[in-house]
C-alpha cells in the first residue's frame, strides 16, 4: 500500500491513497491535451492539419495506449479519445487510411468487444466511431469482422450498467444504431443480433445474481441496499425495449428481430414470475408494448402467432394449477385451513402470472 521515492537523497513515501490522487491528475491533465487537440478538427483547421496530425506516430500511439488501457484511463478520458478519433476522420475521410494502418482502429475494436469503461457518454460516441471507421470499405471491412456491436451490447446487461443507463440514454443509442444499420446494411444481421442476444441474457444474468425477489423489509431500493429481482428486471426491460423502440420503426430491422426469434426471447422475459405486478403500468411496459406492436405490424402472422401460443399455454398453467388445488382441498376436506390455502395460492398465481397475461 506504500511506496519509496529517493528526493535529494532521503527516502520519501508515498501512500495508496496519494498514487491515486496522482493518476487522477495525469487522467485529468491528459482529457485537457485531447480537447486541445479535439480543436485541429474544427471548420478552421485545414484538412493538412488533421492528416499531419493523424500520420505522425504520437498521436496514433497516444490513441492506442487509451483504447488498450481504457479501465485504468477510465470513461471520461476513453470518450474523449473516442470523440476525437470521429472529429478527425469526419474532417478529414483520408486520415482514416492512417487510422487503420497503425493499429488505431484495431485497438478501439478490440476494446469494445472486450472490458472498457462504461457511462453515459462512452455508449453514446460508439456508434459514431464505427460509422466513422465505415467511410472506407477497408474500414467497414473490419467492423464487419470484428462484430463489435453484438459483443457491446452484451456488456449492457449488468445490473449496475442498466440502472446507470436510464433516461433518454437508451433511445438515443437506438436511434444511433438505426442511423449506423442504415447507412451500413453490412452490419443490420450483427447488430439485431445483439438485440437477441441482450433479450437472452438478462434472464440467465438475474439468475446469476442470486438477488432476492423484493427489497428487504418491502423497502424500496435505494443507496446502501442490494438490488431487487424486480428492480433489475424492471430496469433491464427499460433499457432493452427504449433501445428497440427506433429499430423497429424500419420494416428490414423488425423483420431481422423477428427471424432470429427476438420476439420469442421478450415474450420469455414477460413470463419470468419476477415481473412486479404493477409492470404493465411501468415505462418498461409501456415500451415493451410498443416495441411488439411494431414487431406485429411488420411481421404479423409470426408474431401475433407466437403471442397466442403463449397466452394458450399461460391459461392451461394456470387451470391446471387451480385443478390440483381443488383436488387437494377435496382430498383434506374443505376446512378453514384449506380455505385459506386456496386463497393464498390463488393469490400467488395471481401474482407471478397476470402481469405475463396482462402484457400479452
């Protein structure tokens, strides 16, 4: 936790805590260098000025040593990298041969597809660096091969991300992949695919946690209090579905959803009994709703099909249910005791299914 420095011959030590405090400074001085540097790409440079700049090799090799040591450079400086990478390549289109060449690139798919810092802003200039890296065909080349937007989305999922991610954050990352899709039809496939993946994961990620259903003591969540099933759950649906909301708009985007069985995965998460029951009524209901309806309007018999079969199997659950309790409350005798057993079964089916059937 501690270390030496020789200063003018005696030893000076230097704790945990200010090695810290030092990299925070040289993180905080370093985001000052790339605004200064962000300022090249403004309508006063010359595009000589953002090539001069980009073929050298310290700001390349400067570029590279953030995005492959993005954890301990954190999100504020990785966005600030990230932001100046586009500015130069939109000033400048042929500086983007120099990006590929020394392993700029490279180091930014790399990043993206592996551990790097999360915020508001990082999620946000992603999209706008691989739309960036897709002017040149060698470029869109290399995305395409890197699939990094898949392997981005994956890391989304987590319950501190999700509840980070709130807000408007989600949708303009949907209107932001649109645009990218759209203008790249290449990466459509990968991208919806991520989707997919997402809608997948975030069930088999709840359980992964192990989190209680509800709040300790009925508590809501809060600052110093674990995370709730529902909250997660409530939070993951948000994100997820703010985030499909604009892809759906496009016919070829919800029919790509649709093929790789994106509407079954959303239809598993509304059967998951740690749904609230006040979901239906929620932001993430609402737009879960929109996002099917979507969904439906372009790949209709599909859709409402997979809808149907579900809400068939979700009565038969429950009738069945209800039939086993009948048979053991006439096999006990219908006493108080096995009244209040029905209700209270009742009350649980209620509890874990309705919102399911609600949404659907």
């Amino acid at each position: 936790g501690e270390g030496e420095e020789e200063a003018g011959g005696m030893a000076v030590v230097v704790t945990e805590q200010q090695e810290r405090e030092e990299e925070y400074e040289r993180c905080r001085l370093l985001g000052a260098i790339l605004n200064l540097l962000s300022s090249a790409a403004t309508p006063l440079a010359t595009a000589s000025d953002v090539r001069d700049l980009m073929a050298g090799q310290k700001l390349p090799g400067l570029l590279t040593a953030i995005f492959r040591n993005s954890k301990r450079f954190g999100a504020a400086v990785y966005e600030k990298a990230a932001s100046l990478l586009t500015e130069f390549v939109h000033q400048e289109p042929a500086c983007l041969q120099h990006v590929l060449q020394s392993g700029v690139a490279e180091a930014f798919l790399h990043s993206v597809a592996g551990s790097f810092p999360v915020s508001r802003g990082v999620v946000s200039v992603v999209p706008s660096v691989l739309g960036a890296l897709c002017l040149s065909a060698a470029g869109c080349q290399m995305v395409e091969q890197a699939l990094p937007i898949s392997k981005f989305m994956s890391a989304l999922c987590s319950d501190k991300v999700t509840a980070l991610l709130q807000g408007e954050c989600p949708s303009n990352l949907g209107v932001q992949l649109e645009e990218l899709m759209r203008h790249n039809p290449p990466l459509l496939d990968s991208c919806m695919a991520g989707c997919v993946n997402m809608a997948n994961k975030i069930p088999s990620y709840m359980h992964e946690l192990n989190l209680p259903q509800e709040p300790p003591g009925g508590a809501k969540d809060g600052p110093g209090q674990p995370l709730s099933a529902q909250s997660y759950l409530t939070c993951a649906v948000e994100f997820l579905s703010k985030l499909l909301e604009p892809l759906m708009s496009a016919a070829e985007h919800a029919r790509s959803f649709v093929r790789k069985d994106g509407v079954q995965a959303l239809l598993q998460i509304l059967s998951l009994p740690q749904l609230p029951r006040a979901f239906s009524r929620s932001e993430a209901g609402r737009f879960i709703i929109l996002v099917l309806g979507k969904s439906a309007f372009h790949s209709p018999s599909k859709v409402l099909g997979e809808v149907m079969l579900r809400t068939r199997r979700f009565v038969a659950d429950v009738q069945g249910a209800a039939a086993a309790e009948h048979t053991l409350q006439l096999e006990a005798g219908v006493g108080a005791a096995g009244a209040a057993g029905g209700v209270h079964l009742g009350m649980k089916l209620t509890r874990e299914i309705s919102p399911a059937l609600t949404m659907v």
